[in-house]
C-alpha cells in the first residue's frame, strides 16, 4: 500500500506500507526526498528479490504542481535509491505541441544546458502504471490540468451541484471548475538501475472528464508498443518502438452491432476503454441509435454496447 503525506521536515513523501492477511503490519517505510522536494504522487510494482519500484511526480516541497518524475527501488530492508528526471530531460514529452512551439522550448532547453542550468516546467501529472518487461520497467502517466469557466452569480448552483465534488475549488473568483482537460500521455522506459532509456508521448485530444482517471491505456509486444484510447465513439491509437513512432495517431469508430444503424449521439461521460486478457480490451458505453423502418418511419433506441477490441 501507498500512502502520501507530509514527512517530519514537512516535505510531501510516500509511505511504502506492507500489511498480512489479518491486517497487521509487516512494514513501514517512507521515501526519502531531496533536499527542498516533495513526492507529490507514485505507483509502484513488486520486481525479483521482493524489491518495490515506485515511480512518480516530484515537485517543490509542498507544491502539487509537478516538475519531473521519480523512480526509486527500496529493497525488503528498506535500503532505497532514487533518481529524479525533469520532464525538460524527456526527448519527446512536449510533442504533443505544434512543431514551432515544441521547437522553441527544445532549443531553450538546450541554452540552459549549455549554461549548465535546466529549464523549469510545472505540469500536473499523474503516474497510472508501473510494469517490468525484459529487464525493463514501463512508465505510463498522463498530463491535465483543471478548466474553470466564468459564470454570473445567478448561474451558481450551490454546494450540491455535482461538480463541488471535483476535489478542486469550484469557486474561484467568479470562475466554476468546468472539468479538467487531457494534454498527452507520456510512456518512459527505465532499465533496473533507474536509468533512463528511452521516452514517447501521445496527445490526448478533446478529452474532458471532471474525475480524474487513466484514458490512455497500452499494450507492449514484441517489437512495439501499442497506445491507444476511446473518445468520442473512435478508438485513437499511435504505435511506437522506444523512442521511435511506427505509426502516427490512427482513428477507428466503435462498430454498432447492425449495418443499418444510425448513430446519433454517443454519450462521452458513459464510455470507457480498459484492459481484458492479453492483447485484448473491450470497450463500453452507451449509444442512441436510429434505424430507418417500413412505411418511412424512425425507430429509436438506447443500448449499453460493449466491444471487443483486438490488437
């Protein structure tokens, strides 16, 4: 179990905690950040030898804004080691911008290599999946950040308006949390040493949800990496070897289960994409479907759809 907090010198920190069956604790130990940095938010899986490898966000002590990631290995007697990265040392994490723009801030990172400083960059960001392959561990998080929109007093709804649930201020000023908006996913790969390998991203188009969850899921083969996701009744999908692209972002609809089946709205809040066995994932959600009938008239319908997608 993970748990986050804020340890004796008030630097936000993870707690990595093992507990037995009966609920009696086995072990208790805490991430040790540096100096003037907190652990905002980690993952972690089980490797060989009952090692833990958590990887996460670091920012400023107590900030919630990210400026990189973690990776950390802490053995069974709580001996850990931990390497930090800045996202401005990730290859392909601002690809997800317009050429000019990614270019720019690429080149400005370099200045301030040359000078022997780093660039700063605050993003939140949350780590979804830690996994080990081939002597490898895979990293997959995603960027967002929260939508306010403006709205007069006569607008606001109250404290029970759904979205005062959102865990952000839904007041602020004369602005209410409007949901938070995707940017890009980002996959990292580490060897067991926590070096860094290699690193890709995928832009995430159009999404807004006002939970925050995984929409980027992925499937490591072979020779490639699978990334894909469902948003707006299409299953986006980009291909990638390392830091190479195979294929581009690729844009597939969800196939209604008639030929003749007129989809006239796909219902964004209910559809989800996630893991089922192997290189296989089912997708799901609700449909309002139209289908022509004798005599020139227009059956309507409501489905729960689930689809099975293959790789």
């Amino acid at each position: 179990m993970l748990i986050g907090g804020l340890n004796h010198l008030r630097q936000r920190t993870i707690w990595i905690k093992n507990y037995e069956p009966d609920g009696s604790i086995i072990s208790n130990y805490a991430l040790v950040p540096a100096e003037n940095t907190g652990l905002i938010f980690g993952r972690a899986t089980r490797s060989e030898g009952n090692i833990h490898i958590l990887s996460g966000v670091y920012g400023l002590r107590n900030s919630e804004y990210s400026r990189g990631l973690f990776i950390s290995s802490v053995d069974p007697t709580g001996l850990q080691t931990t390497k930090y990265y800045n996202f401005g040392d990730l290859q392909n994490f601002f690809n997800y911008m317009k050429a000019r723009r990614s270019n720019r801030i690429k080149e400005r990172i370099e200045r301030r290599k040359i000078r022997g400083k780093k660039v700063r960059f605050n993003y939140r960001f949350l780590i979804h999946e830690v996994i080990e392959h081939n002597d490898q561990f895979i990293v997959l998080g995603e960027a967002f950040y929260p939508q306010y929109s403006s709205v007069s007093s006569a607008g606001y709804q109250g404290f029970f308006y759904p979205r005062a649930f959102s865990g952000y201020p839904m007041i602020r000023g004369d602005q209410v949390f409007d949901g938070y908006r995707y940017t890009h996913a980002v996959i990292i790969g580490f060897d067991r040493d926590g070096n860094l390998l290699w690193d890709n991203s995928f832009e995430i188009n159009d999404v807004k949800t006002y939970s925050l969850e995984q929409f980027v899921r992925f499937d490591v083969q072979d020779d490639k990496i699978v990334l894909l996701y469902l948003y707006d009744n299409q299953i986006r999908t980009k291909i990638i070897r390392n830091s190479e692209v195979l294929e581009g972002k690729t844009i597939d609809p969800i196939r209604t289960l008639h030929e003749n089946d007129v989809l006239v709205k796909a219902r964004r809040n209910t559809s989800r994409l996630d893991y089922w066995y192997n290189a296989n994932f089912y997708a799901y959600g609700i449909h309002e479907i139209e289908n022509l009938v004798p005599g020139g008239g227009v059956e309507k319908r409501r489905v729960f759809f689930v689809n099975k997608i293959n790789l």
